[in-house]
C-alpha cells in the first residue's frame, strides 16, 4: 500500500467514524487514539504524516521507547494497558497525556501516593469491566459511580476526566451494544466528566452510535503493518 492508497484507506476509516457520529448529533465530537502497541515507531511517523497526532501504548516500555525514538514529533502519548504498582514510577516519568486504564481505588491511591511525594498530577479515565467478563479489568458498573466519587476524594492530583471500557468479547451484537450502554449511561451520570473512551478497530462504529468520544483503533488504523 502506497502513501496515496494508504491515505484513501484512513478516509475510508474517517467516513465511518463520521456517519456513526451523526447518527449521535451533528455536535458530538470523537477523538481517534491510534494504538500503535503492534506497529514499529516508522507506522507512527506515516501515520502522523496524514494527520494522526494521538496514539496508545499498553506496556510502559513500548511507550518510552517509541516516545524516545518519535521525540522530534508532537505527539500526543495515552497509556492505555492495565498498570502494574511496580511500573508506576516509570509511567510517571513520562507524562502521559492520559491514562485510560484506571481500574481501581487501590491502584488509585497508589499513584496519588506517587504524585504527591514528584508533585505531579495525572489525567486519567477509570476503567469499568461493563461486560462482567473475567478476563477483563475495571470497577464493576454497579460500583462505577461509587468509587468514581472515592477517588476524586480520596486522590487530588488525580483528574478524572471521564470513563473507559472494552466491549463485550462476543460475537453478539446486542450483548457489545448492552456493554457500550452500560458504560455510557454511567458516564451521563458523572460531573464534569468529558471522555467516554470505548470502541477498537471491530465495533467502534457501534461504540461511537452509543455515544462514545473516543475511540481506541489499531488494526484499522495500520492495515498492512500487523
């Protein structure tokens, strides 16, 4: 795939992303996050050619290895995989532009402990397992606005900005649709929450119909890279 060839398949991508969104309102906005966890720093850099400037990492490393190896561009880094207690120090470090993984009070009150000794804060989206799934991390939707509350208390140098999920591992429409629902009506119920991040490259037409503002896309994104 040429430069040409791979620019007409991002506007295809785009097209999608906008139909879907004027299916919410002509006034609802998405952000794409290009997760480029798969994809070496030069898919980055072709990418960022045509207009992308958000991209997801999932492993600390691979976020600052690429962010090293891309420093010249101004990119904008989200973390977007589950965070070990060990890691945090070295995601710090980075200064992510947001963390979307936020999947508990416990992991909440050990990074405030961490921004408060660097006197730093961190922008971060708590994570909600909507599907019940087991494999999945995240605050169950029946404790979402509970411990949402707990930890804009509890941690003042974190700013939640809004919501994440992963939709159900199915092949059901339905049921991915139920969890995209489930995560939205949450999110409608938080102050002063702006990011509802949920739909990858397989239903983030269908995230972005139930209201999603962000979207996280890999393989659609890097077609012949992966």
């Amino acid at each position: 795939m040429d430069t040409l060839e791979y620019k007409r398949h991002i506007d295809t991508v785009i097209e999608k992303i906008e139909k879907a969104r004027l299916h919410v309102s002509g006034h609802h906005i998405v952000k794409i996050v290009a997760v480029s966890k798969y994809v070496d720093a030069e898919a980055v850099r072709a990418l960022y050619a045509i207009g992308q400037r958000a991209f997801g990492e999932n492993r600390v490393q691979d976020l600052r290895d690429k962010s090293a190896a891309l420093s010249e561009l101004p990119l904008e880094w989200h973390f977007i995989g589950s965070l070990q207690k060990n890691k945090i120090n070295n995601l710090l470090e980075l200064d992510p532009f947001l963390m979307h993984s936020l999947d508990s009070l416990d992991l909440a009150q050990a990074l405030e402990e961490r921004l408060e000794r660097q006197e730093r804060s961190l922008d971060a989206l708590m994570q909600i397992n909507s599907a019940y799934e087991e494999s999945k991390s995240g605050v169950l939707p029946e404790a979402a606005l509970e411990t949402y509350a707990q930890i804009t208390q509890l941690c003042p140098r974190i700013r939640l900005k809004g919501v994440m999920s992963i939709g159900a591992h199915v092949n059901d429409e339905p049921t991915i649709r139920k969890s995209f629902e489930t995560t939205h009506r949450i999110f409608e119920k938080l102050p002063n929450a702006t990011v509802c991040s949920m739909g990858m490259s397989g239903d983030f037409e269908l995230a972005i119909r139930c209201g999603a503002t962000m979207v996280r896309l890999g393989s659609v994104l890097f077609p012949e890279r992966l």
